[in-house]
C-alpha cells in the first residue's frame, strides 16, 4: 500500500510543462516561513532566561506582558499570547498558499502536478477550521492596539520622563508593519464592505466603501506586508533581547539604562 502510495507519487509529483524554476519561490518562502516559526518558538520558550524587557521596551512577542504571581518562574507568559498572533497568521491566506505549496505540496506551484489524486479544497474537515481566521482578525486587531500602545510606552522612560531611543523607532516600525499587514487581510475587507450590493445608498455605506478603499491599498501588497510584519517582528524581538541581556548597547536620551 505504501508502495503503491509512492509509486502514485513520483508519477505525479512535479510533472508540468513549465520550463521556468518553479520551484524557487515554493522554496525559499518554505524555508523562511519554517524560520520564522523556529525562531519564534525558541523566543518564546527562552523567554524567562534570557530577558525580553529592557527600559520602556519590551519584545513584541511578550505584548501585552500578562505575568501574574501565581505564574511559575520556568513558564514563559508568551505561551499565554502566542495563541492569537499565531491562529492570525497560520489561517491567513497568503500563509494558506505558502505552506500548501511548500509542505504539502498541493500543489506545489502553479500548472505543476500535485501529488494526491484527488482535491476537496477547504470544504471538508480539517481544512474546513481556516474559516476561523475571521475571528482571529478580530483578536489580531485588538493586538494591534496593544502593540501601538506599547510603542508609545516606549518613548516613556519611568523616573525620567519622555525621550526616545534606537528601540522606540524600532518599535513604532514593528507595530506599523504589524497595522498594514492586519489591515491588508482579505477578511477585514470583506467584513467592512465586500458583501454590500450598493455602495452609495446611505452615509453609513459612502463610509464602508471608503475603508474598503483604504484597505485594498494595504491588501493590494498583502504578501510583502504579510513578510515585512513577519521578519520585523523576529528582528525586533532580538534586538531588544541583546539589548536587555548587555550584548550591544541602545542609542538613547535617557540616563537611566
Ligand atoms: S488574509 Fe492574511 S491576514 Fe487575513
């Protein structure tokens, strides 16, 4: 049966007429998705030893910090957030396509044999449980609130007062990248007006088309943002990190650290 399984396979895998390398992009997007995601995970798990606070800074991955008493010192509170940015990213459908290409190979790029015989697309369990990325883009954007409000706190140095640093910009850019790849998503757009047959009846909808107008500007890129967002986020993370944990120093005005 496995047999037959893998002689299927190397029938079908990779047949196309294609004459270009196809298989460049379902590569390296692959490969810098599965960094990403190891990164991540490390950061993560690392968390408790090895400092992600600094100052008015604190690493994306740990906001909004939720540290209560009765947390055990070994437990990372990233565990506590990582589910949301996380759901947000894996249901997203620039990640969809990403990782169907590049993990499942189905189908691996455009007008190339896949390797299963059959297609049932998302409509059947599991992959009918993506139709949950709408809620997750309704928890994304509450994140994106938090991630700006802690970018504001990072101009705020306790004791000292207002100042600004490598790490604040470093931040402010996080969150906005943050902000044009959550409002790029295809869900928000389609929450805010695609389902409306007439744009103009009423000020309310004259206003629904103007976001939706806004928002297609940010969907139009949404794989850079999805990619820019992505790598910002693991860079700013580490450069806080070797920051907090006297590896290099952080240009600033203040006095204190
Ligand atoms: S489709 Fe990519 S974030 Fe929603």
């Amino acid at each position: 049966m496995v047999a037959d399984a893998m002689s299927a396979l190397q029938r079908r895998y990779g047949k196309t007429h294609r004459k270009d390398r196809w298989w460049v992009e379902p590569l390296l997007s692959g490969g810098g998705l599965a960094a990403f995601l190891l990164y991540s995970t490390v950061a993560v798990v690392v968390g408790p030893n090895w400092s992600y606070e600094v100052g008015p800074y604190l690493s994306p991955m740990f906001e909004p910090l939720i540290r209560p008493d009765w947390l055990p010192r070994w437990f990372s509170p990233g565990f506590l957030i990582l589910w949301a940015p996380a759901g947000f990213r894996t249901t997203c459908y620039y990640y969809r396509r990403t990782y169907y290409r590049s993990y499942f190979l189905s189908p691996p790029a455009c007008a190339v044999a896949e390797p299963a015989a059959t297609y049932s697309g998302e409509s059947k369990f599991p992959l009918i449980l993506q139709n949950v990325h709408r809620y997750f883009m309704y928890v994304a954007l509450v994140f994106n609130v938090l991630l700006w409000v802690g970018a504001v706190k990072s101009y705020w140095m306790p004791g000292e007062g207002l100042g600004i640093g490598v790490g604040s910009i470093v931040m402010t850019l996080n969150a906005f990248f943050l902000m044009m790849y959550s409002l790029g998503c295809h869900s928000l757009r389609h929450w805010v007006a695609g389902g409306l047959n007439s744009f103009s009846r009423t000020p309310i909808r004259r206003l629904r088309r103007k976001a939706w107008e806004i928002f297609t500007i940010a969907n139009e890129k949404h794989r850079m943002w999805a990619w820019t967002s992505m790598i910002f986020v693991g860079l700013t993370d580490l450069y806080i990190r070797l920051v907090a944990n006297g590896v290099i120093t952080d240009i600033h005005t203040w006095k204190s650290f």
